[in-house]
C-alpha cells in the first residue's frame, strides 16, 4: 500500500464540505495535474440515506472511468471512499484506493485532512503507483484550494 496525505485549512464547516462532496455537479471542480486527469463527470448510481454504500460513477477527462462508494460516514467528522472498477490502464496496476476525509473544527475554521492509500494489484504495480502518488498529491493540494475558497 501507498499512502499519502494533504492537509488543508478551511474556513468552511464540515456540513458544507460535505454539501459540496455529495453534490455531483461540484466533482468537475477536481482538474487534475500533470498524468492525473481531471473529472468531467459524475453521476449517482446508487443512492443512500445515511450515504454510505452511496456509489457514484466517474468519467475523467482523458476517457478513463472508476467508481467510488462511501464506505464511512460520520457527520462532522469523517468520510471515506473506496474507488475502484478503474478502466485501462490504471486497472492493471491498483486494485484499489482508500480516500480518507477528516474533519478538525476549530473557532473559525476547520482542518481538512486527505489521506490516500493505493493498493497495488501487484509488486509490478508498486513503483509505476509510487510514481502516480506524486501527481496524485499535487492534483488534492490544487482541489483542496479550491474548496477552501468559499
């Protein structure tokens, strides 16, 4: 496993993060970096009251697709994704990946922290992951910055 965390200090509160996770139309926010493509859409395919097992459909803005579904939810607290169904060629090197939300209020802020793990299908996997996990954390700092804009 390949693991990476970004964290960010923002003045919204964790209800309105969240808001904006779960409202699909907010996902194209995500642009990317470098090898790391953005995302062009997102579509709800299975929906929930309590948000986990909630499953969202993801196209990316070089054509290649995952899914990611909530796996916990916590309000105000943490929220986590496992993605996964990934198209060619990511498909062939990770099984899986983890995102990790956790929430920190503070008087008049809150503290975001990402975390990642990548799960590589193989020991081939590792060092061409290692490599994506570099892009990977440049594309949630520039996302980060972006949701601490309010």
């Amino acid at each position: 496993m390949i693991t990476l965390t970004v964290t960010t200090i923002t003045p919204l509160s964790p209800q309105a993060i969240c808001e904006e996770i779960f409202d699909v139309s907010n996902w194209m926010s995500f642009v990317g970096y470098g090898p790391i493509p953005g995302i062009t859409q997102a579509r709800i395919i299975h929906s929930s009251e309590s948000k986990v097992g909630m499953c969202f459909s993801v196209i990316n803005t070089d054509g290649s697709s995952h899914q990611e579904t909530v796996i916990e939810y916590v309000a105000d607290k943490k929220l986590t994704f496992r993605m996964d169904s990934f198209s060619v060629p990511l498909n062939k090197l990770a099984s899986h990946f983890i995102e990790k939300w956790k929430f920190e209020v503070g008087e008049s802020t809150t503290r975001i922290e990402r975390t990642f793990e990548l799960y590589p299908r193989n020991l081939l996997g590792v060092i061409p992951l290692w490599i994506v996990s570099k892009f990977l954390k440049k594309a949630i700092q520039l996302h980060n910055e972006l949701l601490s804009d309010p």
